[in-house]
C-alpha cells in the first residue's frame, strides 16, 4: 500500500528531475563546451563568424534593394564596379571590378569634348566608360548548369520537374560562367523593369540618357502575362556595351555624384540566365526568386536564407581572390589593421547571422562569447563604457578582462527635430515664426538629451552634413551662432534667458500669446513607441515647458507618420537621414525648395524654400571639392541657420564592441562588403567560451532539497496515520 | 477648470452604481446576506480593504482639472492647459521634484557618474549629488543612513500610535453599540469572537497606516523607490498607475455587462433564431485570437485620431480615449464567457413554475427577464466581474509588451515594466522601477484574487473551479 | 456521430464568414492599400507609380467591398474581399504581401511552435495534476495551506516577470542552456528547454488550484464514501477513483485547447527568438502584411472550431450518457 503511494510522490518529483535528465542527456556527449552554447559543438574550431541581425532583410534583389540590414548580406554577394577604401580616411572610392575608375568625359550639344571647368549649362551629355576585369566567376548556380550537350538544365521545367523542389539547393547540377560587361547593362535595364520597384529608379531616369523611355515602353507590355521580359532585346541609348570588358553610361547632365552611385549594388551585374531561371512558371510558388536567393560573383553566397531565424553565408568558391589593402589611414598601422597586407581575402569560411529581436538575449549571448561583435544599446551602456576624467570613452574593467575592445566612429547621418514650414504658428518666412524656431532651437537641450538617451554617443549637430564629410567645420568657425557660444574652447549652448527673450520678441511672453493671454501650444509628431518612447516624450515636455510651451506629442506609428509629413499635417516631427554617399549635397538636398514634400513629394520633410538657398544648391551640386564648393556651402548653411527649419539635433556616434579573436574590426559607413576583410581566431574563442560560462548546479540541486525538506515531515507523518488506521 | 474624462464619468458612474446597489442591498436580506459572509472572513475583509485603499487612490486620480495660471495680467482668469488630478496635488512634491536621470531608492547620490565642475573652474568626474533626494543632509555619506533609519523609526512610532487610537476607537464604538463593557469588547475582539473580524481588520490597516507613514516620512527628501531615466519618481508613477490598472480591470467588465446579460438572457429565454444569432454572434467573436482583434482596433483608433486631431487637444486626452477604446475591446473579447453562462442559466430559469406561471398570465417578455430572471442570474454577474477582475489587470501589461496596450504617455504598470525590462541588463542593475511595479500589481492582484475567492465562495459554491 | 460532426462543420462556415469580414474591415478601415504599399516598398524613395503597381500585381486596386462599374455578378467577385477570402475556405492561403507562399511558412513554423507548447501541455498536465492530487490528499494541513498560498501569490505574478526573470536567472547567471534563439533538428531540445520550464512554472499556480478543487470535489462524492467505508485504504480510493474521475473533467478541458497549440504563443516567442507561429503572427501585425494576419485569423478560428467540435467528441467517449444532437 505504501509503495503504491510512494509511486505517486514519485512521480510529482518525476515531473523536475524528468527536465534534469535531459538536460544531462544532452550535454553528457560534449564535456568540453560550455552548455549554454546555441551552436552546434562541432563548429567550435571552425573559421565562422558570428553576428545578429534584429529585422529580416525585406528584398535581396540588387535592384530593388535600399537600406543597410540587408546591404550587410547583399553587399558580400554582389560586387559594384567600385567600392570604397577599406582604411582610408575620407572616403576614397577605389576599383572593385573595374579596372580602374571611369573618369567623365563631358561633351557639348555638338558632340565636342569639353573641360569640366566650364559652366554646368554648356554641358550637353556626359560619357563614363567603365572597364572590368576579366576571368571573374559567378558563384555556383543551378542557372548556368548545362548539359553535356551545352543546354541549359534548368531553363525549360515543367511543373513537373518542379514538384520535388522546395529550395534552390534542390537542384542537383550547377555551373557557373564569366561575368562580363553585359551584366552590368542587363542589370541597369531592370532598373526600368515593371514589375520591380527600384527605388532610385526616378533619381536614375532624371540622368541616365533614355532609362524613362525604355521603362514607359516596357509597362505597356501586358505585365500580367510576361514572366520573363528578355531584356537584351531592348536598347537603352544611355548605357552600351562596348565589348566583353567594358561598357559606358552617358548621362544627360554633369554629377559628380554618380561614381557614389557605381559602388552601390544597384549596379551590380546580373546574368540574364539567372533572372531567366527565376522567372519560370511556377518558381515564384515555390518561394524561389531573386529577391530571396541572390546570385553574385563577390566572396560570399547566401546559403542559408531563413529570416526567422538565421543567414548563413558561406564563401563563394569561385571567388578570383582579393588581396587585403596594402596601406591605410594613420594610425592603423598601429591598431594591427595592416597585419594582413597583402594576404588574400576572405579570411572566413562562414559567417551565420542570428535573428535577435530583443537587446537583452544578444548583448548577454555577445558577453558569453556568443557574437564576435556588438553594439551597445543604451541599457548595458554603463556596464561596457565609462568615461575618464577627461571625458573620453573607455571600457570598464570588466570588459577589459574579457580582452573586449571598444571602437567609435561619428556616423555619416543626422537626427533632426524640423519644422513645418507650411504651418501657421512654427512655419513660414515671417520674423515672429523664426524667432519663435530659434528661441525654441536654443531651449531644447540635445547635449542633455545625448547624454541620458545615448548615454554620450552623440555629437550635437552645428548644422545638417555631419562632421567627416565635406563641407562641415569643426572648431569656433562651425558652430551655430544663432544656438552657441564658443566659450573655454568650446561652443556653450546659449542661456534659456535669451530663448526667452527672443520669445517676448516673437510675441509669446512666457510661452503665452501676447493678445489673448492664452498658453502656445505646439504639436510634436513622431513615429518613436515601445518602451523608451514614454522617457523621451517626458523629457521633451520637460524642454518646452522651459519657455512655459505646452508639447503635444501625437505619437503614431510609421506609416501614419509619413502620410503626415507627405500631407504637410505635422507641426513639429523628428526624423533622420543616413548618407547614401559622403557628399554634402546628399544632405543639403533635404532642405532643397523643389524637393518639398507636400508639392513634389521629395525628400524636404520641412518643405523648407528658400531662393536664394535654392540657388546656390544648384551650384554646388555639381562643383568639386575645393574652397570655392566651401564657400557656397558656408553661405547656404548660414541661410539656413538664420531661417532655422529644423533644430539641428544631433550626429549619433557609433560605439561597437569586439572579442578579441576579432580582427580587422575597422568602422567603415560607406563600404557595405566588409566581411571579406574580417579574421577571427577560432580556438581563443572555443577556449573562452568554456572559460566564460561555467554552469552552475548548486540552486537547483538547493531547490530540489528545499522540496524534499517541505514534503518529508508530511510523508512521515501520513505513513503513521495510515499504518494506525489499519491497526 | 475640471475636467472630465470619459473614463471618469464611467469611474464615478460605477462608484455610484456600486453606492446604490450598497444601499438596496442593506435594505434586502437575500442581497446583504452573501457579502455579510464575505465579510465574516478575515482574509476577505484583509484584501477588501487594500482593495479599498487602492480604489480611493484611484479615484483621487480621477478627478481632473486644469489648474490656474498665476502671474496673469489681463482680467479673466487663464488656465493651464496642463490636467492634473487631485492626486497630483497630493503627490505635488513627488511630481515635481525630478531629479535628472537615474537614481536608486533612498539615495543621495546618482546612479552614474558624471562630469562636475568643481568650484575652481576644474572638472572631475564622480557621482553628482542629487538636487532633491537627500538635499537636506550636509554630507549624505556619514548621514544619510543614520537619517533614513531615524525616519523610518519615526514614521513607524506614528503610525502605531494612529493605529492605537483607531483601535481604541473602534472598540468603544462597538462596545457602546453592544452595549457591552469596553473590556469585554476587547476581549472579544482579541479572541476573535465578534461577528466580524475586527482583529484581522486591525492587523491589516495598522500594517497599511505603518507602511504610509513610513513612506511618507521618507519621500519628503528622498526618492522611496528611486528614480527612472528622466528622472522621474517611481513611487510617483507606480500610484499613478493604480488608477490604470483600475479602470482595465473594472471598467472593461462594466461596459460589456448590459450587452452580456441582455443578449445571454434573451438568447436563454427566447431561444429558437435569437438564440441561433447570438450564440453565432459570440462564437465568432470568440473564434478571432484576441490579440489580433485589440491589435487591429488599436490602429483603429490610432487612425481615428491622427484623422480628427483637433479634437484631441490635450495627450491626455488621447491616452483616456485610447484606455476606454482597450476596455471596450478587452469587452468584446471576454463577455462571450459570461453571456454563455447566463444563456445556460436562463435556458434553466423559463422552465421554472414561477416563470411558466408569469407567461401564462400574460406578462410581458420584458418584465419577465427584467423582474424574474435577471435577480436570479446577478450571482454569476457579481462572481464573474470579480473573478475577471484580476485576470484583466494582468492582461494589460502584457498587452503593452506587444505594443498594443494603452498609450505610452499613461502611466501604467505594463509600461513601466516594459521599459524597465531592458533596464535589468544594466549593470549594475536598475531594479527597482520592475520591483516598484511588481510589488504594486502583486499586491492588488493577490488581494483581488483573495476577495474574488471569497466571493464566489459566498455567492455560490457550486461554481467553484468552473468559470 | 459522423452526421453530426457534418453537421457542426456546416454549421463553422457562416462563423468563419464572419469572422473573414471582420478581419478584413478592421484592417481596411485602418490600412488602406496605399499603406501596405509604402510598409512594403520601403521608406526611401518611393513613388506613386511604384505603389500603384505594386496594388495592381496583389489585385488591391480593386474596390473593397463593392464594384459598381462592372457587371452583375462581378459587383461582389470583382472585389478586394472576394478575391481574398474565397480562396482560404479551401486552405489556400496565398502569398503574403512580401510576395512569400504563405501555406509553406506556416508549414515550417508550425513545427517551433509545437515544439515549445507540447512539452508544456504535457509536462504540465503530469506536474500539476500531481501537485493537485498532491493538495487535495493533504487538505487541511500545513502542505494544503501552503500550497493554496503559493498557488494563489503564483497567479498574481504577471507573466512577463517568470520570463524576464527565467531569462535572467537560468541563462545568464547559471549558464545552463542558450538564453535566446533556436535550431533545427534535435538541435533544438536545449533552446526549448528555458521556454517550456517558464511556461509551467508560469501556470503552476492556477491549474493546481483548480485541479485541487476537481479532486476536493470529486473526494465529497458518494461513492468515494462508499469505497471508503467498504475498508478501501485512502491511498487506493485516491488513486483509483479519484484521480481517474477526476482526470474526466482535466482532460476534456485540454481537448480544446489542443488545436490551438499549433498557434503557439506571441509572448513567449518573440522574447526566446523561437520563430514559431506566434512570431510570424506577431511580425505581420508589426509590418501590417494583411495576408499573413487574415490567414492566421483564419487558422485560429478553424483550430477553435474543431476545438470546440472535439470537446464535445470526447464528453460522448468518456460519458456514454451524453448523446450528440
């Protein structure tokens, strides 16, 4: 009888030990790692890299693609003709697959070769030839895959051969062919394509001779029943090929900018055998298209596409090898970034990619030796970083035992606070609404706001091209004069008495308006929720409510946001602009008239005109870097400080933190195909790992006993009762 | 100026529904009879009473105005467009006197260190003396603990003496209304022998008078619970977030009810095609995941906004508009339970003589459900309001993890946990915003899971473990 | 039977229906296509060309509800909502508006989610019908008084705390098993092991209470007096009579939930990185891809009908008194 119920205890403990059991079953096989490790045991010494990524890429398609989560995969499989310099500072464009970099040859409206000297106007047409190397191979890819006969595998599947392919490693056979300078033109073309929605597509039409037409004459092809448009059918007058190595693209006015352009995937190659072979009946069913598996010629290929839950790229074995540059910026020499000159790159087999979504679990996963890298999200801040006495950021103890080290970079982008120019109190040309930008300009305190939300890793903005491009100015001569002060070497945002003062002048005495006596209230519109948002929307009251103003804030999510600002409904707004290229003119376009938002749907959110501002926009646009390009950008950021559309805001300054089995760890904004030149040590890490996360037993085993403890004088005394009760 | 929320006027129209059916239960021995043995039981009376003093925090909380603007020239008076509530007023120090960043509870320093300037023009970089917490001491180091104990020993000295005083009071006034010796009386009491248990009352309302009092002491110069990244207090926002949590967790049954109960008792007592489109009605509701639903009215309602914004003058006014849209929409999502059980109940109650007889005589269909079935269902009513009471106070903070909860300017225990859930990764910790809310919500949850127990238990036995 | 199981399918169109349109409204009054457009395309550079297309490839430049410039029938079919929702009554799902085959990403993540809410249900059904039994054997003395308290304080905890607080505890500072994330295979065993031990012990205190009330009552019964007056030791009538009777009202309370296992939870996968379908659900809400949401609407309503048609098989099975009709 006894027994019968010690089974029943039993089993209530059977319930726990059930989970220690596994727990032991799974680890018993693997006594030399550590038990929190989320890889498998076997990939400890191999040469991988591993990092996270917290938003699924949304398109993969070179074509279409446009922002830096999924620049991180696309930039390792496809290679522009050019790219930046890995180590050198500023940015400097050197050849990828060109040979070398296209210089622009400008003609007149006779055809006659001109000098760039001359005035933009005279310029009719201007011609980049661009010449690639050659023997450079496509990745492995069931596209190219022929049969003994020299036909193509893949490029005529019936449903039926379809029926056992889910994914693209389903197909047996691939190949592979050399790139040449067709792909590139294939690939310009599908920029005009109608059923892909490249997003530079209307930038590219307004200067690439012909691209508009070749795009109105394919949407009037009945889009609904061509899968496959062969666009080697079409000609577009603005990019030939000349032969196997080279091709040329002749655009329709000067732009200096448009080298910026050829570094960026959207002019990568395409074969049209692989945008053939996607296009198949039946293919897109099956979640096979280019959008979601890429084929490129660069050192990685994709191959493992799950959003979800991780990428994994492996390297390309076709890859023509790349060496490691031979000479940097000053001061690498030193950080051992030129330890591998001269090696040949890449210098990883693998790099897996982890969906994280929550900061928590990745920075801990980053501390137990679980990411090569990091960066540091304001909550685990002060346990990374502290700052010296004289205010310089360093690592905490902590970190430094783990050998971790620390790299900052101010990033190319700004977060601004604008203005609406079209709205009736905050906009306009009048004196009464600039004055009442300006006081509130001053008010709003971003060094503070720097240092409680970014924990100091922010630089605050003296204008809009943040420092490192060209154009900004560091030192007494760039701050802001209408917000700063340079006092003891260094600009002091101006006294709020002053805000004040230019308020009463405004017409708004203590934040109230003058005739009626009635508090001024203003809107603040921002995409900004989850858990932060509430912290900055009381500290943004808190600014205000310095000049006795009352902030609204009308917080709604992102689409809702844009459609605000596009009908030019919003008041106040925070937005930002991260560099497409490190050019002043991709900043000083956000405040360009003819880009507003409400009338020409651009990128000028404030919907900020000025003439004369416009004016000498147009002009820099197409100069060179010299003093002159200086001086025209030092008057038009005088205009627009004076006007004041936007509060400056601030220029965020990356900090990321690295392992020590990681190397050539260099921030680069610009280059988007870093992975090739980065090393890791595979063996420090497995030893590490081990080392950093001892499992501890002794809580639960504590558990386990406290139970028995609780239960046993129960037991014992039910035991006696039953064994009366029967006597 | 007042101002009143809606879910103001639906707080008060409950508390007066709540005085009124207080009354007509008094009046009723049937009615009184199930709360009298509510009340007999001393862990019932214990939580009734937290209940009852988060209730009259969160009623403080819901009386709104804008304040006066001083300093004014022109003649009429102009006020601030600013709403605060009378619990802003009580709390006016905790309200205001925010610190700038972080700090911990009962401290006198900030969390992290930062950059001073030193009277000679020099720089160093230390922890920064807070500008309100512990600003009375001249050097908080050798001070400061010596302080806070000598307050918490006062605050507790207080606070037994005012319990004292209530107890004795308390007993003479029974005595005198037994007409018994004011010894006896006590005795009783000590012994646990009146009908009520004075005793476990006392206990609990001297603990909640210590508790107070030593809090109060406390927060006159420093942060009880520390404070959060704008510097807030947390003790401050932690109160603040009773009224939220409040009005989720009363207000979503409450407007839900008059639907629940009309449409499960017609669907009961009519049957035949009403009972078919009601019961198609609530299992459609109920077959859409919860989630989705308030996550879809939410956007809902954001658009509604963002489309009339001149409406919305104030931001409070939008988050009170947003709580109401949540309750409404936690409504919709959990009144198909108790419309099903007044359906079976009802299907049960028209085969009942009484209600043959009252057909037969040609009373009206209305009459019937008003004046026969709806007495005999208000048991089930009354148990489920508190049994989901909890249930939805829970709800809310999850709701705010995935984005859909109230609206992040409100202060509400969801939010706060939700932005200090990151803050534990700091290190070192920044615990004390996750306690401060943890400790709040499990206090009123457990209280309320404790009376709602009693309740049900009182109401119905049977319904143990069913609903 | 099976003529009533027909019957109650029949019945589960009409809800499903509505179901549909309801969804669907919610979600057209609140995004119109143009949204879903921008949400997809992208934020930089996106024109009005490029987000009429993309309506016109997904068929969401069509009306609504309505189309009155075409002809007869065509006014309902020639619709956003008659396209849409038909074809899901045959479990065709579509393409999410990112252009993904639907049916397959539910067919993949449905595997992580079973993977955590399995072992759940079946560990906590195990773990606390013990614990239950175990309450209800010693009611009245100090294990039964201090259990009901634990069980009670346990309820009272919001969730979130058990998961930020597992998190912390077993992942970082004991470093037993990975703190976030997952993998295929057998791989995947340690990465469900934080996620299932927080969903039991976030349970724990309410599913003991009640089970220790189904037991409590089923102990007040007659016959258990009979068995024990009979001379049956306590030990037996618990075992035999109690838990086996009481197991009746447990486990038809766990059919209907059965069907909706396979929808995992939103809460716990997005904090673990599982990418299940509470994950994919909650991702579609966030990037507003109306496809995924109306189809995972569609599959929970379908899941809670069979539920509730399952119920109702088993009360038949394990009570042979009660008669469908």
């Amino acid at each position: 009888m006894t027994t019968k119920y010690i089974k029943t205890i039993n089993h209530a403990k059977f319930g726990l030990s059930w989970i220690f059991i596994l727990l032991c079953l799974i680890i018993s096989g693997c006594e030399q790692s550590a038990w929190n490790n989320p890889y498998p045991e076997q990939d400890s010494s191999k040469r991988i890299y591993y990092d996270s990524f917290s938003e699924r890429p949304k398109h993969l398609d070179p074509v279409s693609s446009y922002s830096a989560n999924e620049y991180v995969f696309l930039g390792q499989i496809y290679e522009p003709p050019l790219q930046y310099h890995f180590l050198k500072r500023p940015y400097e464009l050197i050849p990828l697959t060109a040979t070398e970099l296209p210089k622009p040859v400008y003609y007149d409206s006779e055809g006659k070769v001109i000098s760039d000297e001359v005035d933009p106007e005279e310029i009719d047409h201007v011609k980049y030839t661009i010449s690639i190397k050659s023997n450079i191979l496509y990745q492995p890819h069931p596209a190219f895959a022929k049969d003994s006969s020299e036909q193509y595998l893949y490029h005529e599947l019936s449903p039926k051969d379809l029926e056992n392919i889910h994914t693209l490693s389903d197909f047996e056979t691939v190949g592979t062919r050399e790139m040449n300078a067709n792909d590139y033109v294939y690939q310009i073309k599908r920029m005009a394509h109608p059923k892909i929605h490249s997003p530079i597509a209307g930038l590219m039409g307004k200067y690439i001779v012909g691209l508009n037409e070749l795009a109105k004459e394919l949407h009037e092809l009945d889009s609904s029943k061509i899968n496959y448009i062969d666009l080697n059918q079409y000609e577009l007058p603005g990019v030939k090929v000349i032969d196997d190595t080279s091709f040329e693209i002749t655009l329709k006015q000067k732009y200096p900018q448009f080298l910026y352009w050829l570094s960026m995937s959207f002019f990568s190659p395409m074969p049209w055998e692989a945008d053939y072979f996607y296009s198949q009946e039946g293919m897109k069913d099956k979640n096979i298209t280019l959008d979601w598996y890429p084929v490129g010629t660069g050192p990685f290929m994709l191959t493992e596409n799950n959003p979800n839950l991780r990428m994994v790229l492996e390297q390309n074995p076709n890859f023509r090898g790349e060496t490691y540059p031979e000479e940097g910026a000053e001061g690498d020499e030193a950080l051992g970034l030129l330890e591998d000159t001269g090696k040949t790159m890449p210098f990883i087999d693998m790099a897996i990619y982890s969906l994280e979504k929550e900061s928590i679990p990745s920075w801990n996963k980053f501390l137990q030796g679980y990411y090569d890298t990091s960066g540091i999200v304001s909550d685990s801040f002060d346990q990374a970083v502290q700052f010296n006495a004289q205010g310089d950021a360093q690592l905490t103890d902590e970190m430094k035992e783990k050998g971790i080290r620390l790299i900052t970079a101010i990033t190319t982008s700004t977060y601004y606070m604008g203005f609406n120019m079209a709205d009736d109190v905050v906009g306009g040309d009048s004196e009464r609404a600039r004055l009442l930008r300006r006081a509130i300009s001053i008010v709003v305190d971003y060094e503070e706001y720097i240092s409680i939300f970014s924990n100091g890793r922010g630089k605050p903005a003296q204008g809009p091209i943040p420092p490192g491009i060209f154009g900004a100015i560091e030192g007494e001569e760039g701050i802001n004069p209408y917000i700063y002060e340079w006092k003891n070497d260094k600009p002091v945002r101006r006294d709020i008495e002053e805000a004040k003062e230019l308020l009463i002048e405004a017409g708004y005495p203590n934040g109230r308006e003058q005739t009626s006596g009635k508090p001024l209230v203003l809107h603040l519109d921002t995409p900004a929720a989850g858990p932060g948002a509430k912290a900055t929307f009381d500290w943004m009251r808190k600014q205000f409510s310095k000049l006795g103003i009352n902030l609204v804030i009308r917080s709604t999510d992102y689409n809702r946001f844009q459609e605000k600002i596009r009908k030019g409904t919003a008041q106040i707004y925070q937005w930002g602009w991260n560099a497409d290229y490190p050019d002043p003119e991709n900043f000083l376009f956000l405040l360009y008239g003819p880009n507003g938002k409400i009338e020409h749907s651009g990128e000028n959110a404030s919907n900020y005109k000025n003439i004369e501002f416009d004016k000498l926009f147009n002009e820099m646009k197409s100069m060179n870097n010299s003093s002159e390009r200086q001086e025209v950008i030092n008057q038009m950021i005088e205009i627009a400080r004076k006007d004041a559309p936007w509060l400056w805001g601030y220029h965020p300054v990356g900090f990321s933190l690295h392992h020590d089995w990681y190397h050539n760890a260099k921030p680069n904004l610009m280059a988007n195909n870093k992975l090739k030149y980065r090393r890791v040590e595979p063996t420090l890490r497995a030893d590490k790992r081990v080392e950093w996360n001892p499992p501890v037993w002794w809580p639960i085993a504590l558990l386990l006993l406290l139970l028995t403890v609780v239960l046993l004088p129960a037991i014992i005394s039910y035991r006696r009762k039953e064994t009366e009760s029967i006597l | 100026m007042p101002v009143i929320f809606i879910t103001d006027a639906f707080i008060f129209l409950l508390l007066f529904m709540v005085l009124g059916f207080a009354f007509y239960a008094s009046k009723h021995e049937h009615l009184s009879s199930p709360w009298k043995d509510v009340a007999r039981r001393p862990i019932a009376i214990s939580a009734a009473i937290i209940l009852s003093v988060y209730v009259l925090i969160g009623l403080l909380d819901s009386l709104h105005f804008h304040p006066k603007l001083e300093d004014n020239k022109s003649s009429e008076t102009i006020y601030s467009t600013e709403i605060l509530s009378v619990l802003d007023i009580v709390l006016n120090d905790l309200r205001t006197n925010t610190e700038r960043t972080y700090s911990s509870p009962l401290a006198s320093y900030a969390f992290a260190k930062e950059m001073i300037d030193q009277p000679d023009g020099k720089q160093i970089r230390d922890y920064p003396r807070l500008k309100y917490g512990g600003a009375h001491l001249d050097d908080p180091e050798s001070q400061a603990s010596d302080d806070i104990t000598k307050r918490i020993v006062f605050g507790f000295m207080v606070g037994i003496l005012i319990s004292v005083l209530m107890f004795t009071l308390i007993v003479s006034i029974i005595s005198k209304k037994s007409k018994s010796t004011f010894k006896s009386t006590l005795n009783k009491c000590i012994q646990n022998d009146l009908e009520i248990p004075w005793y476990a009352m006392f206990i609990t309302t001297s603990i909640i008078i210590i508790t107070i009092s030593c809090i109060y002491n406390l927060a006159q110069h420093y942060h009880v619970f520390g404070t959060d990244k704008v510097g807030q207090d947390v003790l401050y926002q932690s109160l603040k977030s009773v009224r939220t949590g409040l009005v989720i967790g009363t207000l979503t049954t409450l407007v839900m009810l008059p639907f629940a109960i009309m449409m499960g008792l017609m669907a009961g007592y009519f049957r035949g095609w009403i009972d078919d489109v009601i019961q198609y009605l609530y299992t459609t509701l109920n077959s859409i995941p919860g989630v989705l639903l308030i996550a879809a009215s939410i956007l809902l309602l954001q658009v509604y906004i963002s489309n009339n914004e001149a409406d919305f003058t104030s931001l409070e006014e939008r988050a009170d508009l947003r709580l109401l849209f949540l309750c409404i929409i936690l409504g919709i999502t959990s009144w198909t339970g108790l419309c099903r059980l007044l359906r079976a109940e009802a299907l049960k109650l028209r085969e009942v003589d009484y209600v043959q007889a009252a057909q037969a005589f040609g009373v009206g269909n209305l009459s019937i459900m008003l004046r026969y079935l709806l007495p005999n269902v208000m048991h089930i009513v009354m148990i489920s309001i508190v049994l989901d009471f909890s249930g939805l106070v829970l709800a809310e903070a999850v709701l705010s993890y995935v984005g859909v909860g109230v609206d992040p300017s409100m202060y509400s225990w969801g939010n706060m946990i939700n932005s200090a859930r990151l803050e534990i990764a700091r290190d070192p910790v920044v615990w004390w915003s996750l306690a401060a809310a943890f400790i709040f919500m499990f206090i009123l949850v457990l209280a309320a899971n404790l009376f709602s127990d009693a309740v049900r238990d009182a109401f119905d036995p049977r319904l143990r473990g069913e609903v | 039977m099976m003529s009533y199981i027909l019957r109650r399918i029949a019945y589960a169109i009409p809800i499903l229906i509505g179901v549909n349109v309801i969804t669907f409204v919610l979600f057209f009054v609140v995004n119109t296509p143009d949204d879903m457009a921008r949400m997809q395309l992208g934020a930089k550079h996106v024109s009005e060309a490029a987000i009429e297309k993309w309506k016109e490839e997904r068929g969401y430049d069509k009306p609504i509800l309505w189309n009155s410039e075409v002809g007869s029938t065509d006014k309902i079919t020639d619709t956003i909502f008659f396209q849409n929702s038909v074809k899901l009554f045959l479990f065709d799902f579509g393409r999410s508006d990112s252009g993904r085959d639907i049916s397959y990403d539910i067919s993949k993540r449905m595997w992580p989610s079973l993977s955590i809410t399995v072992p759940s249900l079946i560990l906590g059904l195990m773990a606390y019908i013990t614990f239950g039994l175990i309450l209800a054997f010693f009611r009245g003395s100090y294990i039964d008084v201090s259990g009901v308290i634990l069980c009670v304080a346990m309820m009272s905890i919001s969730g979130l705390f058990y998961i930020i607080g597992g998190q912390f505890l077993i992942g970082k500072v004991l470093h037993l098993v990975p703190i976030s994330g997952y993998d295929t295979g057998l791989n995947a065993i340690k990465f469900t092991i934080l996620p299932v031990i927080i969903g039991l012990v976030g349970g724990v205190g309410a599913s003991t209470r009640w089970y220790r009330t189904i037991f409590l009552e089923e102990m007040g019964k007659d016959y258990v007096r009979t068995a024990k007056a009979k001379g049956l030791s306590e030990t037996i009538v618990l075992y035999r009579h109690v838990l086996m009777n009481g197991l009746i009202p447990i486990l038809t309370g766990v059919v209907v939930i059965l069907p909706s296992l396979f929808i995992g939870s939103l809460v716990v996968e997005s904090f673990f990185a599982i990418p299940g379908l509470g994950s994919y659900t909650i991702d579609a809400i966030n990037s507003q891809d109306f496809a995924i949401v109306r189809s995972m609407v569609f599959l929970g309503s379908v899941l809670y009908i069979i539920g509730l048609i399952l119920t109702d098989i088993s009360y038949t099975l394990v009570d042979p008194r009660v008669r469908l009709n």
